[in-house]
C-alpha cells in the first residue's frame, strides 16, 4: 500500500498498470531484506529515467519513514505509455 501510495504521488507516473489477474505492486521479505516492484504507465512526453529515479527515492523514503525497513531493490517496470493523461 506505501508503494502505491508513492506512485500516485510521483509526478509523471500516469498510474499503475492493472487489469485482470494483474498484481502492479508486489513486496517480498526474504532474508530480512525488502524486495519491491512496481509496474507502471508513464505520461507520454516524461524522462523516463528521472521518474523511475524519483519513484525509486519516493517508495524507498516512504517505506523506511512508514515502517522502519529499508527496501534492498525497489525493481520499476514501465508497462506503457498514457498518451492522454494529465
């Protein structure tokens, strides 16, 4: 829920990729260590590196604050492209 919260929140993410039988936001704990990855569409026009940067830094600085753990990979896949989004 953090990481999805995040990725509303970040500007140039259009949203999370959804659809049936889809899980967009997915979190593992293994070896005491937090694995978290992403799916999302982009706006059309968006540097697509400095999003998915500031997305990393966005989930990784409300995990830690929210439950004290620190993300060992924070995996975005961009899924798409919105081209009408605003």
């Amino acid at each position: 829920m953090i990481a999805k919260i995040a990725t509303e929140e970040t500007e140039g993410v259009a949203g999370l990729e959804t659809g049936p039988m889809k899980h967009p936001v997915t979190a593992k704990i293994q070896d005491n260590l937090l694995n978290v990855h992403v799916e999302v569409k982009i706006k059309y026009g968006q540097n697509v590196s400095k999003v998915c940067e500031e997305l990393q830094t966005k989930i990784f600085q409300s995990v830690l604050q929210m439950t004290d753990l620190k993300c060992n990979l924070i995996d975005i896949k961009v899924a798409g492209f919105a081209f009408n989004a605003r």
